[in-house]
C-alpha cells in the first residue's frame, strides 16, 4: 500500500498538469464544459486552448449527429480536434478532446477520446 502511495506521489509530481485529464472521459469532458461552456464562441474555445498548450485547427465539415468522428451525438458544422494531454505510467496514453460547433460557431458538443500505447 505505502509503494502504491509513493507511485501516486511521484506520478502526480511528475506529470501535474496532466492530473485532470487522468479520470474518465465523463469527467474530462463534464471538465472542459466547465471551462468552455456550451454555446462558447469558436474564437474563445481557440483562445483557451491555446492558453494551456493545445493546437487548436479548424475543421470545416458536416457532422452528422450520433457521429463517431468527431464523436458526437448532436452534429455540427465544424469541430476542433486536439491533444490535450498526454502521460505515460506504464503505458503511454493519449487524451483527445473534440469540439464541435455549430453553423454560427458556437460551440454545441464536446467528446473526449482516450488512447493506449501498450508498447
């Protein structure tokens, strides 16, 4: 048990600004609508993710709704895709955030996409 506390520790120490994006991708993806709610303007959601670090390209297309690229249940009429974290423990993992918006480019969805490098 005290090992696993350490390895917590060290974890957390090391890669800190990655902690929020270790949960699941409910919570990651309840977290960025916190931080750019629903209806956001597509410059502001651009703006805070270039403020922590992420790409932010704009990707004009028809998203049909229940979409799995960008994954989706509402559509749109552009999306942002993103890393906007990625840490390594054992395994290599990647985590994607997805921003959909609308034809007036507000924001109307946001998915989120966890990858896993085993090696």
């Amino acid at each position: 048990m005290a090992l696993l506390v350490v390895v917590v520790i060290i974890g957390v120490s090391v890669f800190p600004s990655t902690v929020l994006y270790w949960g699941s991708s409910l919570r990651i993806e309840h977290y960025l609508q916190d931080q750019t709610p629903i209806g956001t303007t597509q410059d502001a959601v651009v703006t805070w993710l270039q403020r922590h670090g992420s790409a932010a390209k704009i990707n004009v297309a028809v998203i049909a709704p229940h979409s799995t690229f960008p994954p989706t249940e509402i559509g749109g009429a552009s999306f942002i895709q993103t890393t906007i974290a990625s840490y390594s423990v054992l395994f290599r993992a990647d985590v994607e955030a997805f921003y959909v918006f609308d034809a007036n480019a507000r924001l109307a969805d946001i998915g989120v996409r966890r990858t896993v490098d085993a090696l």
